[in-house]
C-alpha cells in the first residue's frame, strides 16, 4: 500500500505540473453536453435518455484519462525504473486505478453540474447524492479495466486505438448497467430509490475485475 | 576481490523475434569485479545488461545474480542492483529531487541519502528544476544518482559517462568507479577507456562472443577486430 501511494502521490503531482489529462476530460465532457444540447433539439432532458447521455459522456471522456495513463511511464522510463526496484508490481495497478479514479471524480465535479445547467430538466440536488452513489461504482469500473487495458494498450504500436477497442467492449455491462441505475434517479417526477438490482451489477462487475486485474497485471508488465 | 561470483550466465541466448539479440553467452564476474562489454552498435550490450537488471528474461541458458537464479528469484535481486541505462528512467517534469525522493520511497531509502548524492555531484542548487529544463550532462548527474541511490551490490553501466565533461566524470567517479567497489558491467563505445577500468572483458558481434578474457589480455588486435 505504501508503494502504491508512492506511484499515486507521483502521478498525481505530474498531473498537476502538465495538466495533460484532466482538461481534455472535461473539456471533452463539456463540449458533447453542448453538442447534446443542440442535437436532441430539445430544452431539457430527463430519465432513461438523460442517464444514457451522461454515462456514455463520462465513458468516453474517462477513455482520453485510460489512454494517457501509462504514457510517462512508457515515455519516461518510468515502468523500468520500477519493475528495477523490489516492491510488488501489484501496487502500479493500484496506483494507477487509484490515479484514474481520482481523475474521473474530478472530471464528474465539473461535468455533472454542467449538465444540470445545459441539459437536464429536473433539478440536480435531489438525486445528486444517490447519482454519486452510482457514479463512485461505475468510476470504480472504469478505474479498474482502464487500467487493465492501458497497462496492455500501452506495449503496443497502436496504443491509442487498443484501448477504447479493447476497453470499450469491456465496459458495456457497466456502462448499461450505470444507465439503467441513473435513469429512475433522474426522472421528470424527481428521484425514485436506487435500483439495488443495477447497483449491485456494477458492484458484482467492479469485484469481479478488480480480481481478474490483480491476477493479470504482474504478467502485463512482464517482458 | 572475492571469488565468489556475482554474475554467472551459461549459453544465455535472447532473441527479437527471429533476430538473434544475445546467443551462446558464457561468463563469471567475481564480486567487486569490472566487466567492460564491447562491441558495435546493435551488437548486444544494451540486451545484455537488460537481461541482467532483469527486465528482460533469457530465452535459453541460466542467469545467476548474487547466486540468485533468474527469472525465478528476480525479486530477491532487484533492490542490490543499479541500472543507469541510455534512458536517465527520469520523469522530465518532476525535478531532479522529486524524481529521487520518488526512487528513494520505492526504494526504501531515507530522504538524506537524496541530499548528499545531490551534493556528491554538485546538483544541489539545480535540483529543483524540472529535469526537461536542465543540460543532458545535469540529467546524467541526476540519474548516476537513482542508479546508486540505495547502494548497489551491482552495477549495470551504459555509457555512463555519455553526456559528462571531464569535471563531471570526475565527480561521479566516487559512484560509479572502481573506487566504489560494486561489481560492475560497463558498456562503452571507447574500447582502451573500458578495458582501462575492466578487469574483465566480453566483446560482442551480432550478438555472440568473439572474445571473453580478462581486460590486460585483450589485445589491440582483438578490439580491431570487433569494431571491424
């Protein structure tokens, strides 16, 4: 854990100097929101078609977080220096799960308000703390196998399209499974209660591979 | 010197796909010893010393560090070996500090050692500036420091001194010399400096042997005719 916290407190301070992640995420979010807006030719959104619109929004945009995960490793040098030192190289997977989830969280503080404002109908502060609810295990989803695919993504030639056609695939039981769970938390009538069965697919999905991660992850870094 | 060896491979090979990288590579290097590995480009030198920082695995033979078999017991040697390779295995935008406050949490090593490797090469007042900001000899200084920062049994040598002016060379002499007593594998594309610090030596030529003796037998023939 203590190596891990090493990696993370790292990636996170070379997110702060570049700024290379976090402001193509949001501004990507920002943008689809507006082209939405536009698009759907409607005022205001709600329900199943609103839950869908954020999710496949956050998808995409934690997809440009997934591709630029491992990139100062590979570029840097950064994976040989520390499969050179004697620390268990499960703690890179927790690092950098832990350091896309921050980043998706951070994006979801700038997006999910700017979607109350260009496009949601009913008022945000209701659902919002079950919407975060959901959003934390579908982040968590997303942290893990974006992981899992950068990691894998990032030893290839053709890096940045391996993993959203790996990744992507990969997501679709979480990503219907968060907008099934956020659609009755955003109907027109306000909030209905937190759909367990949902949830607990995310929750069943996150454990599932976050197991498979761990048992794979040392083989990726492997020569 | 003791005899014990620290470094033993018999008939390692690697390969690159069909490409043969390393093949029929048999050696010992004794405790406190010097191997210089010589040979052209693309001759083998920079797999070899990958193979023995264990980042790469040997597709045939037995690797032996520090009488650990490798790849099997890797990890009993990964923290007694130091690796300063082409790349400095720095992050540009950190600075040369954070970079080895970083290596030294890894590596389990208390903050201090940070401090007096930056004053041991003259870095203190640079140090906190992003490493893509400084000359490629500061970046050389930094990274002699990550590659001795927790006192290496080994030392895996890459061009070194690539990027050093003599004052600089001088300065991490103490670490990465002879003086500082590691066993070590030095690679170099300035054959007499090698063999000069060497008390072994491995010339390479696609990959293979042409020669392993120690350093004072290598003859002036011997070099002309690797480089060939």
């Amino acid at each position: 854990m203590k190596t891990a916290l090493t990696v993370l407190r790292k990636d996170l301070l070379l997110e702060l100097r570049t700024l290379e992640t976090l402001p193509a995420m949001a501004l990507f979010a920002i943008t689809t929101f507006v082209i939405f807006h536009f698009g759907l030719n409607q005022p205001t959104i709600d329900g199943q078609l609103a839950a869908s619109v954020l999710t496949v929004t956050l998808l995409f945009a934690g997809i440009l977080g997934v591709n630029r995960l491992f990139v100062a490793e590979r570029e840097q040098g950064g994976f040989d220096a520390f499969l050179l030192a004697p620390v268990d190289r499960s703690a890179m997977l927790l690092a950098k799960a832990g350091a896309l989830f921050l980043f998706l969280a951070v994006l979801e503080v700038i997006a999910v308000p700017a979607f109350g404002l260009l496009l949601l109908g009913p008022p945000l502060g209701p659902p919002l703390p079950s919407l975060i609810v959901v959003l934390a295990l579908a982040d968590l989803g997303i942290a893990v196998i974006g992981t899992l695919v950068s990691a894998l993504a990032v030893q290839t030639r053709a890096r940045d399209v391996i993993g959203p056609v790996i990744g992507l695939p990969l997501l679709i039981p979480a990503l219907i499974a968060t907008a099934r769970a956020i659609g009755p938390l955003l109907g027109a009538r306000g909030p209905a209660p937190l759909p367990g069965k949902w949830l607990l697919i995310l929750a069943l999905y996150d454990l599932v591979f976050a197991l498979v991660a761990y048992a794979v992850f040392d083989f990726l870094l492997e020569d | 010197m003791l005899d014990t060896p620290a470094i033993e491979l018999r008939g390692v090979a690697r390969y690159f796909g069909e490409r043969i990288a390393l093949r029929d590579i048999t050696l010992a290097v004794p405790a406190g010893a010097t191997l210089a590995v010589l040979g052209r480009n693309g001759a083998g030198k920079s797999t070899l010393l990958r193979v023995l920082a264990t980042l790469l695995r040997q597709h045939a033979g037995e690797v032996s560090l520090l009488g650990e078999p490798l790849p099997r017991r890797a990890f009993a040697v990964r923290g007694r070996l130091g690796l300063l390779a082409h790349e400095p295995l720095l992050y540009r935008d950190l600075s040369g500090r954070e970079n080895l406050r970083y290596h030294a949490r890894l590596y389990g090593v208390r903050p201090e050692r940070v401090e007096e490797l930056l004053r041991d090469v003259r870095m203190e007042r640079r140090a906190d500036e992003p490493v893509r900001l400084l000359s490629r000899g500061m970046v050389q200084r930094v990274a002699v420091c990550r590659a001795v920062l927790h006192d290496p049994e080994i030392l895996l040598l890459d061009e070194a001194r690539a990027n050093l002016d003599p004052g600089a060379s001088e300065l991490v002499e103490p670490l990465v010399g002879r003086p500082a007593g590691r066993t070590r594998v030095i690679t170099s594309h300035d054959p007499q400096a090698a063999l000069a610090e060497a008390d072994l030596a491995l010339g390479l030529r696609d990959g293979r042997p042409t020669f392993s003796l120690p350093a004072d037998e290598v003859t002036p023939d011997h070099v002309r005719d690797l480089y060939a």
